[in-house]
C-alpha cells in the first residue's frame, strides 16, 4: 500500500493577497456628499433638463400649429436637420451666411479686445500717479450693466441726434449723416458695442496674471540686454500662456453665442451684416414660430461649440505640456 503524501504549501503562498477594506460612506463621510447633493440635482435640472427637451424638439414638427400641445407635435426625424445642411436651400443658405457673420464677428472681437486690454495691463503694471483712477475708468464696462450699455451705444449711433455723427462731423470725417445701423455699417457698430464690453474683462485677467509674473525675471533679463519687446516675448507672454488659455476661450464663447448685443442694437430682425447666428435662431424661433427648426440649429451650433473647445484645450495643453 502507497500512501500518498502532499506536502502543504505554506498557506500565505497559496491565499490572495488581504484587500484593502472598503470604506463605507457613512456619518461623517457622508455628510459632505448630502450637503452637495441638492445643488448638483437642481444644476441638473436647469442647465441639462431644457436641453434634452430642445434635443427631442429637434426631431419634432414643432411649428404655430402644435405650439398649444406642443408635446403632442409629429415626428419630424432628421428633417430639420437636413434642413439647416442643406445649404442650397434658402433656409441652409441662410444658416451659412448667419454662420459665416458671427465667426468673422468672434474673431474681430476677441482679437482686438485681447490686443486692447492686454496694452492697458502692460501700461498699469508699473505703479504711477494716478493709476489707481485709471483701473477704475477702465472697469467702468464691465461694471455697468449690459442693457444700460448697449442702449446708450444705440442712442449714440442715431442718425441725427447721435454722438458719433456729431464726433465725425467734427473731426471733418464726413458730412455727420451717417446710418450706423442699417447696411454693411451695422456690423463695425455690433463689433465696436461687443469690444467695449469684452476688453476691460481681458484687461482685468491679464492684469492678475502680469501681477503674477517676479520683478526678478525682468531684472535679470534687463541685465541681459533684453528690450522691451524681447521681454514680452519670451517672459511675459510665456507666463500669461495659462491665463491666455481660459481668456480668450471664455471671449470666444461669449461672443459666439452674443445674443444681447444684436437684439439691443437692432431688434428680433437685424440687417444681414450682423445677422449672428443666436439671433438667427431666435427669428426662426420665435419670429417664423418654427421651433422644431430653430432646435435643431441650436444643436449644431452646441456640437460645434463642443468641437471646438475641445479642439483648443488638447491642442493648448498638448503645447503646454512640450513648453
């Protein structure tokens, strides 16, 4: 008779390594999470509620006929969405051109308020008489309110009674009976309206950021023999570069989705030079009372917008992360 012998292995050779225990949410871990909860469900609520319901108004036949039961509206499919693309048609032609203003209008403004606000940062950095008053001017737009500002701007490009009129005709620019918001003109107006806003915002972040920046660095650069313009290169706009980021997507955004300043300046229906495209949606909207429609552009234009940040921030980060 074999008796067959096994030799045990030692046991903590053969068992799975302890885990770790779970730390379970409860009393005061919990208390945080509950205290949140609220806020994060009415975010929800008001930021991403309307915007499932303009998804399913999308694909919906949403027009004056169905707006008193508007729940019970046909389906529409991808009709509106063909719709808005096709850009041989009046209504996607009409889209392009709307989309074509407002890109132009974006980059008009975030350029030059970037530009402009930027120089009012690099003048105010240094300490002098007076800058204290003139940080306060300067915030002066963006302190006031949007409305406030953007009607009296209207009242100033009038015709006959308005300032500007009666600015140029000082200066010998012209004979002061110009129509600031009518024709090709209505665009440079909506653009000088929205870079009066948007600069002193600019000004403000840039400001915070060159605070940022040691006096040492300048000091040894100077030592160095680096000029004004080679400090700027390669001090400041490197270390402005984190600021830059959030700045001009921020601008960017604003003015894409600009809605005030068109609809002060000029109405549900403004001149084909300043049809932005979030006014264009508001016509097709609430205008044309084809909802279905101006939901389904609203949509693009969110995809878009969604495209293009993420575009910015994986491309700024990836130079970041080089730098």
């Amino acid at each position: 008779m074999v008796v067959e012998t096994v030799k045990a292995a030692p046991r903590a050779a053969e068992d799975p390594p302890p885990r770790p225990r779970r730390r379970r949410l409860s009393g005061p871990r919990l208390t945080p999470y509950l205290l949140v909860l609220p806020a994060v469900l009415l975010e929800l609520l008001v930021h991403f509620g309307p915007m499932l319901v303009g998804v399913w108004m999308s694909f919906r036949k949403l027009t004056q006929f169905f707006i008193s039961n508007w729940s019970q509206a046909p389906s529409a499919g991808l009709a509106n969405y063909r719709l808005a693309l096709d850009f041989d048609g009046p209504l996607g032609k009409s889209l392009l051109h709307s989309f074509q203003v407002t890109i132009l209008y974006t980059i008009a403004v975030v350029l030059i308020s970037w530009v402009v606000g930027a120089s009012a940062a690099l003048v105010l950095q240094r300490s002098f008489r007076g800058r204290g008053l003139l940080r306060t001017l300067f915030l002066v737009p963006y302190a006031m309110p949007i409305y406030a500002g953007i009607m009296t701007w209207s009242f100033m490009f009038q015709r006959d009674n308005g300032l500007v009129n009666h600015v140029q005709k000082s200066l010998g620019l012209g004979d002061g009976q110009s129509f600031w918001l009518v024709g090709n003109n209505a665009f440079f107006s909506m653009a000088i309206v929205a870079i009066w806003r948007c600069w002193p915002f600019a000004f403000l972040m840039l400001l915070a950021g060159l605070q940022n920046i040691p006096d040492e660095v300048y000091d040894a650069a100077s030592v160095d023999g680096a000029g004004v313009w080679k400090q700027i290169r390669y001090i400041t706009l490197p270390y402005l570069r984190p600021v830059n980021v959030v700045l001009i997507l921020m601008l960017f955004l604003w003015n894409f989705n600009d809605f005030n300043t068109p609809f002060v300046l000029f109405g549900p229906t403004p001149p084909k030079s300043a049809d932005l495209i979030s006014l264009h949606i508001y016509g097709n909207s609430f205008v044309s009372w084809n909802f279905g429609f101006g939901a389904a552009m609203s949509v693009l234009l969110l995809l878009f917008l969604l495209v293009v940040t993420g575009l910015y921030l994986f491309l700024t980060s990836r130079r970041s992360r080089r730098a």
